[in-house]
C-alpha cells in the first residue's frame, strides 16, 4: 500500500480568501499534508515521493494557454505598481469567447473562477508536484497495485480546463484518470467530496469514456452553486455519463451511504476498468465547512462499499481541512477501503 507525497507540495502558503464578501484565512493550509501524512502512515502505508512526470501528463486534461498562465503570472503580477502579494482577480467576464487579455489582470480574471485560489511565488510549483503525485499513484495501479494513495495538495477538482478555483489549480483526479486511460478503455471517478467536484464533471462532460459521480452538499445554497444539480447529465457523447446526487446539508452516515449505493450501482453499470476516487473529508461532521455531517467511522464504511466494487483503485486527495480528526478520517477510509480491495 503505497502514498504518494512530494515536500514541494507543501511549498504553496496562501494567506487568505474571501467568504461572504470578508477576508478570511485561507484553510487550504501546508499543516493539512502534515495531518494527512499521519493518517496514511496510521493505516500502514508506505510513503513514497512520486516521480516528476513534466507537464505531459497536465496538459493532456488543461490547455497549454492556461498552463502558460500559471507558470508566469505570479512574476508578472509582482511588476504592476500597488498589486496584492498574490495574485487575486478583481475582474470576472461573463463570457470568455473572442479575444484573449493581454494584461495580467485580464488574464487572472480570465483563468481564475473565484477569490479562493491565490497564486503566490510556489503555487505552480506546488500545484505541478501535485499532478505528478496524481500520476505517480496512477502508474502503480497500472503495473498491478489494487489501490494507491495520491496525497495532492493542492486540490484539483475545482479546475477546469482553463480556469481555477475553490483552492484548485490543476484537476488532479482528471489528471489521473486521464493517464488511466493508456491502458484502461473505461474509468470512473467517484467524488466523495462535501463540495461538487464541477471541474472535473466540466473536464469530461461530452466524453463517455470516463464516468463521472459526485456527491456533495446540494449547491442549491452552497459552492460551488452553479454546478452539481441532478439534472445535469453530460451532453453530446457524455449524455448519461454525469452523475450526481446532492444532499441536504447536515446528511449523517445513513443517507450519505444511501446516495453511495446508487452511485456504485451507477459504477456497476458502466463496468470501467479502474476507479478514481476524489477523496474529499471536509463532509466531516466537524469539518470547518461544516456542509455535511458524516462520521469517523462513517469513512471507513464509504471506503469498505468502494472496495466492494473490487476495481484498480486510485484515491486522490481534494477537501478536508484542519480539525482535530482529520488525519484520522484519512485512516479510518484508507483503512476500510484495504478491508475490500487489499
């Protein structure tokens, strides 16, 4: 049993984000990775740095624009007289067809969703080791691990394919099953995050030949707001292949593991040959989020119904945020999941 983890991830840092107009700490902290790293090594996993896979591997879900961006605008940013310390939007278009920005801040407002993801002089550093951390988690189930552990940090299922947010910069469980892909003819991915995972649900919308399942807290009053509706399928090719299942907020274990069994049955129909689960453990019933209401041991039983599905499973880490259970969430699922898929 093998987690993936490199020390640059920890290197991004940023200060903070806007909730309901105010400036608040950001709580997509480095401490997570220490919280986490705890938890793999609790349930007996073997911590191993990934192997730097460049930019191939990123640019097979994102766009070479967007990767451009990111890679250049922070040292772009620091030479506008009075800019912010981090890169932070103050412009979003209503619609992004026709021409391109040739500003700075055009571009940040452009590529960036929401107020959420600052970029400072280390998050695409962070940000690339974090997709190397995907794909190296990704090519152990491919030489015959049942499941491995991609500790990525920063998140990813926020990013779609030009754009960031909600503290993602590159969608690393896209990332990952993309790289599936070259050897497997079908992967779902399985979002168990308290938020909708809409970017990678918008990396796959048209395609059928990755499942995409999300549950989350209903966006009806919650991020990210304008996607994770149940009526939204997929379109083109991908229309039946998008699925998702919003709860009320403060769901517990009981109708959390009732929304599980229709997307495993979901899973089962699609009959993929490899999994990817979106690992997120902020649904934590004392997550800061505060969205949903799932137990420790409520992760434990997520994990043995996804081993059940008996798949080459790759779990990628997204949301979950300090509290003091966190790292034990981390190996109360880690631990249920090798229960049924050891």
């Amino acid at each position: 049993m093998k987690t993936f983890f490199a020390e640059e991830q920890k290197r991004h840092d940023p200060s903070f984000f806007l909730s309901s107009g105010a400036p608040q700490p950001n709580p997509e902290q480095p401490e997570r990775v220490e919280r986490l790293l705890a938890g793999a090594r609790a349930a007996g996993t073997e911590i191993v740095r990934p192997g730097d896979h460049g930019l191939a591997p990123v640019s097979a879900v994102h766009t070479p624009e967007y990767i451009d961006f990111l890679s250049r605008i922070y040292e772009r940013w620091q030479r506008i007289e009075g800019a912010s310390a981090e890169v932070i939007p103050n412009i979003h278009p209503i619609a992004r067809t026709g021409s391109y920005p040739a500003s700075a801040v055009g571009q940040a407002g452009y590529h960036m969703a929401d107020t959420s993801c600052p970029i400072s002089e280390h998050t695409f550093e962070s940000a690339r080791w974090s997709a190397s951390t995907a794909v190296s988690a990704a090519e152990a189930v491919m030489a015959g691990e049942r499941w491995s552990y991609a500790l990525c940090r920063p998140p990813g299922h926020h990013a779609f394919r030009d754009v960031a947010g909600g503290f993602c910069f590159f969608n690393n469980s896209g990332i990952a099953a993309q790289h599936l892909l070259r050897q497997a003819k079908r992967v779902a991915i399985l979002d168990v995050d308290l938020h909708h995972g809409n970017g990678t649900q918008g990396l796959f919308y048209e395609r059928a030949d990755v499942l995409t399942v999300s549950i989350h807290a209903d966006p009806v009053r919650f991020y990210p707001f304008f996607w994770g509706h149940a009526d939204e399928r997929g379109e083109g090719l991908g229309l039946g292949y998008n699925f998702n299942l919003p709860l009320p907020r403060k769901s517990g274990d009981d109708v959390y593991l009732e929304a599980l069994a229709a997307a495993i049955r979901r899973i089962g129909a699609f009959a993929p040959n490899a999994l990817v689960v979106a690992l997120g453990l902020d649904a934590f019933e004392k997550d800061p989020f505060g969205g949903l209401s799932v137990s420790t041991p409520g992760f434990a039983r997520i994990a043995e119904a996804i081993g059940a599905l008996h798949l080459p499973t790759v779990v990628v880490q997204e949301g979950g945020y300090l509290c003091g259970a966190l790292g034990d969430n981390l190996t109360a699922f880690l631990t249920g999941l090798g229960m049924k898929n050891g």
